[in-house]
C-alpha cells in the first residue's frame, strides 16, 4: 500500500510536491472509498483506494508517474550497473540554478504490515544521500543513513537498528556511487532489505493505456482456468461486449512462422536456439451472439479496439485486486467509454478488493468528477506556472458540499485546465 510520495526536481517539477493516499478526516460521504488498517503510530487514519489526476496536456500528470516509476527502477535494478552509468536524476530545466542541485525522492509505503519510509537524494553521476527508516511498532527505527561527504570524498554511514544491521557494513563497502545501497543490499541477500525492495518489485505497477500497446497475455493466461475464464467473461458480457464464450488457441510455430512473428532484433537470439526448443503461438477468439448462432471472430483482426483494451486490462486487473498491488494507470479513458472506465474504477471500492490494491490515474475525463464516484481528496491537479509543474489536491479550493465539481472545473474554478482564450482558429485581422 503507498502511503504517500514526495520528490523535488525532476522534470517538469520544481519545487517539493507531495501526493498522498491518505483520507482526509474532512470527508465524510463515501467511507466504501477508503482502506481501513491500523498501523501502529498512525491511529484513525485512513487511506484510500483510487485518485485520479487531473491536468491540460503537458502540464505534468505523467511526470508525476515517470517520478515513481525511475524511483523504483533505480532501486529495482541499479545493482547491476557500472560505474559510467547514470542514476535516475532528470533535474528541471528551465531554472538554471536546479541543474546544479539533486533530484529528490521520498516515499512511504506499507508491506507485510510495517510501515516504511525510503528517501533518496542523487544527481546524475551518484546517490547524495540515501536513507531507510521503518515503524514495525510505530517507533522509528533507523536501518541505515548514507551520506556524501563533499570534504572527504567518501560516503557518512549510520547503521542504528541493532535488528538489522548485520551485514550491512560490509555491504556498504561494495556499494557503488552510482547505485542504491536498498538495490545492492537486496541483491546480496539481505532478508530484512530484501522485505523492503519485494514492495517496488512486487507491489508497484504502472501501465501506459496511453501508447496503445497493452498485451492481452495475462488475460489469455487466466482464460486457461474456468473458474476465471467464468469471471473474465462474466465481466465482458456485463459491459455489453455481446459475448458468450471464449475459445483458447494454441499452435506450434514452424521456422518460418517463428522467423514471421519474431522482432529482427530477436532473430539473431532465435539461431542460437537448439533443434529441439519449440515456440508456441497462444491467441483467443471470441463467440458473439448473433441471430444465427454464435459467431467466432479472431481477437486480432475482427475485434474493436475498445473489446481488446478492455479484455487485455480484465487480467491485470483481477490480478491486481487479488493481491493488493499499487497500480498507476496513464490514460485510464483510452479507447473506453466513460460508464465503462466508471465502472472500473468502482471495483476498487468494492468487495472484490480484499487486499487493499490502489488505483491512481490520469484523466481528462470530467465526468468522473462526481461526488457518488469519488472524493474531493481523490482528485488531484498539476498546472504550468513559469514552466514548472504544481501539483494540490482539489480539497485545497475548498469547494463546497454538493458543488458542481465538472461544471467548476470546466470553468476554471480549480485550474488543470488549458488556456485558449481566443480558440484555435486563427484570427485573420492580426
């Protein structure tokens, strides 16, 4: 579960910006919108399920997720990298003086029930200060502290949890200026940083709807099982998709057909392959009811764009809800229609969210600002001012009980939105 994120120049961001999925204990109405777990040292606070993310076009909502996303890149895989390679560090570039300074990140999150708090400091050549701080039993427990130290030329370190601190030290003398000390600790086998890094492994997901790719591999993955073949289709026949069944094909690829369906890039990879290795294609075909029966039509080449978005996302989805991941979606409204992307947003408020999974989204969909779907302190916008992103929740403007929130929006009440005073159409007499 993420508790709340942190970060100051990178990208378009500027200045420190902080987005939270705690409740606000000002809202009242939708309680089914909110997670309820006791976390020592954080008595009656509430967290919540979904946020949506609100903004004109290039004013920032994806940096916002490319932030979380280089976060967990760095710490997921910097391990491995030389000594040449860059860190995750993009600082803001229209102020001159922020390229001269750190990209800043800080995050809390929850897993295996203790809460954590990760801060990381770093320019592009090395890590300028990197800490992990945990709260098993609501009192802070430092687990390590890595500062540079400009004068030496060498890092500061402090290791105060007796817990578990075995190892580290040694750890800490392996570690490159490059890379996150929680990457390589992990990668050495430290359980207890192990336990830490499984959540930006395991629990952090993101999904671009934006650049029209999403496989339908997971999806056709379940359909292999009945009882969620049962479910999957369920769902398409409840969002009147006309669909009644669906049939998994599975065909053993000649060289040919394999050389066909390969990326050149792949292709060298391919010849290396021993005789005996076969590849498989998997697809799906779906039966539509019709007036003369049920009629088969290849997924791939008959169905809508809307039916494979929908279909590809049902299998991440359930996966998702199943095991209580953080999912951040880009676009969530692409190729879907609004009472569909409403009804996908409501599943995390539902009983089928047993393990606490989270949404967070983009949006330019203002339908979806209504107050029997989500909160005032789920929605959030980033507005452009002297090229710098901002970032506030829309609970910062104060609007009242049963205001209309897409009509202020639209108008400009709360920001987010593009500026064009005169139109697009060209005005002939300038």
């Amino acid at each position: 579960m993420l508790i709340d994120f942190k970060f100051q120049n990178f990208r378009s961001f500027n200045n420190q910006q902080e987005f939270t999925l705690v409740a606000s204990n000002y809202e009242k109405n939708l309680p089914e919108n909110t997670i309820k777990h006791s976390l020592a040292g954080l008595s009656g606070v509430d967290f919540l399920s979904s946020a949506a993310v609100y903004g004109a076009n290039a004013s920032g909502k994806t940096n916002l997720f490319l932030a979380l996303v280089s976060l967990r890149n760095f710490v997921v895989n910097s391990f491995k990298v030389d000594l040449t390679f860059p860190t995750c560090a993009i600082p803001f570039k229209l102020q001159p003086s922020s390229l001269e300074k750190p990209s800043k990140f800080e995050v809390q999150f929850l897993e295996d029930n203790v809460r954590y708090q990760y801060v990381l400091s770093l320019t592009a050549k090395q890590v300028i200060e990197e800490s992990l701080f945990a709260y098993p039993l609501g009192v802070c427990q430092k687990w390590f502290i890595r500062k540079w130290n400009p004068q030496t030329e060498q890092y500061d370190w402090k290791f105060s949890s007796a817990k578990v601190i075995k190892g580290l030290s040694a750890i800490s003398k392996r570690t490159r200026p490059n890379v996150s000390f929680l990457s390589k600790a992990a990668d050495d086998g430290h359980p207890h940083l192990q336990t830490v890094c499984k959540w930006f492994v395991n629990s952090l997901r993101f999904i671009n709807l934006a650049d029209g790719f999403l496989s339908p591999g997971l999806s056709i993955e379940q359909l292999k099982r009945q009882d969620k073949k049962s479910q999957i289709l369920s769902y398409m026949r409840a969002a009147d998709f006309d669909i009644v069944d669906a049939e998994i094909e599975e065909k053993t690829l000649s060289k040919e057909e394999v050389k066909e369906h390969f990326p050149p890039q792949l292709l060298e990879w391919y010849k290396s392959r021993s005789e005996k290795d076969v590849f498989k294609s998997v697809s799906v075909a779906f039966s539509h009811k019709s007036r003369a029966g049920n009629v088969k039509m290849d997924f791939e080449e008959e169905e809508s764009n809307g039916t494979k978005r929908f279909f590809s996302l049902l299998g991440p989805w359930l996966d998702i809800l199943k095991n209580g991941y953080v999912v951040f979606v880009d676009e969530l409204e692409t190729c879907l229609h609004p009472l569909l992307v409403i009804e996908i947003i409501k599943l995390f408020s539902s009983a089928l969210n047993t393990k606490g999974a989270q949404l967070v989204f983009t949006t330019h969909n203002p339908l979806l600002m209504d107050e029997t779907l989500l909160r005032r302190d789920q929605i959030w916008l980033t507005e452009k001012e002297q090229g710098a992103t901002h970032l506030c929740p829309l609970a910062d403007y104060a609007p009242r009980k049963g205001e209309a929130l897409m009509k202020g929006y639209l108008n400009g009440r709360y920001g987010g939105i593009p500026f064009i005073p005169n139109g697009l159409i060209p005005n002939e007499q300038e």
